[in-house]
C-alpha cells in the first residue's frame, strides 16, 4: 500500500522549461506620459531642437566668444558703398557663418543668437507669470464659486473681448509715456518688462478657465471631501489637495503658452513697439530686412526661418506632451 502512494511532483510533475507568469510592476503616471513620449519621434527631435536653442539662448555669451565675434562688433569694411554685405549669400564666410547685416555690418549670425536669447527671455517670463497667475484665479473661481466665480468670470470674459494687438499698440506707447519725457529714449530692461506685463495681463485667461473647469469637477472626489470631514482649511484643500492633481493640464498650458508668446514678441517687434535697439530681437530684423530684401534676401531668410523654426518645433512639442498626459489618447 506504501509502494502506491504517490507524491505530488509525481502525479503532476514541474517541467523545467514551464513559463512563470510574468510580474507586473505599476508605474507613475509621469513614467507612463515620459514612455509614451519617447515613443514618438517627432516629439524627441523637436525635444532635442527645443533643448538646444534653449542651450543656445543661455549660453550666448560662451557662444559669442567661440566664436569670436560680439553682437555689437560692426564690419563696415566688408560692406559695398550701397551699405549691402560684398560676396554672395550676404556676406556669407568662414568668419561670418551666416553672413552680415547690412547697412550697419554687423554679424548675423551674433544677431540671431542673441535675438533667440530675448525672445526665449520674454516667452518663458511670461508664460511662469501668466501659468501661476491662471492656477490661482482659476482655482479660487472654481473651488469657491458663487460671487468670486462670478467676479472672476467677468474679468476673464472681458480680457478675452479685447484685440490683443490693437491693445499692446495702445499699451506699449502709453506705459512708456508715463514714464519717460518724449525726448527720452526707453531702455530695453524697461521694453522687456513692459512686453512681460503686457503678455501676463492677456495671458493668464485661457489657463484660468481650464483649470476652473477641471476644479469643478475634482471638488466633488471622496479626497476632498474627507479632507474637507477632517477640518482641513480653504488654502490646504486648494493648494494641499487639488493643485497636485491639475500637473498635467498646467503643464500642457505651459509648454503651448511659449511658442504663442514667441509669435506675440516677433509680431509687436515687426510692427516696433518691441525691443528697441540695440538689444537684438528677430521680430524687428525681419522689419528691417523688408527694405533690404532685394538687394539681400539673406537678411531676411535667416531670422525668419530661425523664428519659423522657434515656433515649429515648441508647438509640435507642446502638442506631443498634451498627447502624452492625455490618457484617451493612442498613438
């Protein structure tokens, strides 16, 4: 009777080459938005472009001494006595990488470094103002409704009836009036903060009203609500409890704000009530090459694409990271 008992490896025996099932290990929802963004390569090429104008804007300086030349050096003598950059392609050499500019004979290449460091200064500004001025008005407007929402509702609806070029034309002539005599030229500290303000006072709607929208339904969750049973105040529950879950929609706004505040900085430096010399600025070269683009089209070509490419690449990255946080998406 022994001999007849079994065990069980004998009645069911282990096979050696058996597949375990596998483990599943839960990742964050940052993890899963970083693999589905590595996962598109239009947005890692426009990361790494993104990423190295970026470089290119905050290390100017080092730029400008590699390269040997400053943007303020002018290059008289390699200009025709039309005041247009001798050689072809405007000037184009192994010292001048991208050519000179005319009239003046200064470096383009300099000027355009130096013109991607502005834009990106003023952008960037403007866009942490405008985010954090957004997510405060729309979490207080949601979260508390009633009068406050109201209040905030008519401020927002009313920024949003007013042109935002017709307004920056009438604000910029008129923040500087007040400030400096006619016979005072304004200095480009003061242009760039006042295009800062400017940009911010406009800027912080659209985030204002998507986060309202996204407070109003998150107030109502158990989280809030048992933090709301537990004594918990306004200021935590706001910034304690709904801020941490509104990342990605803010982010999103953000990384979409930049390029919209580049395009907002070349547009009003085209139509010069931007920066002022001598501070380089690509919205006012492509203004100024508009007399020069027959007899140098290169003037023109170089920062307009730079200023094209700007734009391209940050919205095509803004866009691909709003897919990636967007869980209903499938690429």
């Amino acid at each position: 009777m022994t001999a007849q008992l079994t065990t069980t490896e004998e009645i069911h025996p282990v096979e050696p080459d058996a597949v375990l099932p596998r483990k599943f290990v839960g990742r964050s929802p940052g993890q899963i938005a970083w693999a589905r963004l590595k996962a598109d390569r239009t947005a890692m090429v426009c990361m790494v472009i993104v990423g190295a104008t970026i470089l290119v804007g905050m290390f100017a300086p080092v730029v400008s001494w590699l390269y040997g030349v400053s943007p303020d050096e002018t290059f008289t003598s390699l200009l025709t006595g039309d005041a247009v950059p001798k050689g072809y392609l405007g000037g184009l050499s192994g010292d001048h990488w991208l050519g000179l500019e005319p009239r003046l004979g200064r470096d383009l290449m300099m000027q355009v470094v130096y013109g991607i460091r502005t834009s990106l200064t003023i952008a960037f500004l403007a866009a942490i103002l405008s985010t954090v001025l957004g997510v405060v008005m729309g979490v207080v407007a949601g979260y508390l409704g009633g009068w406050v929402d109201n209040v905030i509702g008519w401020i927002v609806d009313m920024l949003l009836a007013l042109p935002f070029i017709i307004f920056a034309l009438a604000a910029m002539p008129a923040i500087q009036a007040a400030v400096y005599t006619p016979r005072e030229a304004p200095s480009p500290f003061f242009k760039m903060v006042t295009l800062v303000i400017v940009f911010t006072v406009f800027g912080w709607v659209g985030t204002a009203r998507l986060v309202r929208g996204q407070v109003l339904s998150l107030r109502e969750k158990e989280y809030v609500e048992a933090a709301r049973a537990a004594g918990a105040g306004t200021m935590h529950i706001l910034f304690k409890q709904l801020l941490p879950n509104l990342w990605a929609p803010i982010l999103v706004t953000f990384s979409l704000a930049v390029p919209g505040f580049i395009t907002a900085e070349g547009a009003l430096g085209f139509l010069t009530i931007g920066i002022v010399e001598p501070t380089p600025d690509l919205g006012r070269m492509i203004s100024q090459s508009s007399n020069w683009l027959s007899a140098d089209p290169m003037y023109f070509m170089v920062p307009a694409g730079t200023l094209f490419l700007l734009v391209l690449t940050f919205n095509l990255f803004g866009d691909a990271v709003r897919d990636a946080l967007d869980p209903k998406t499938r690429r």
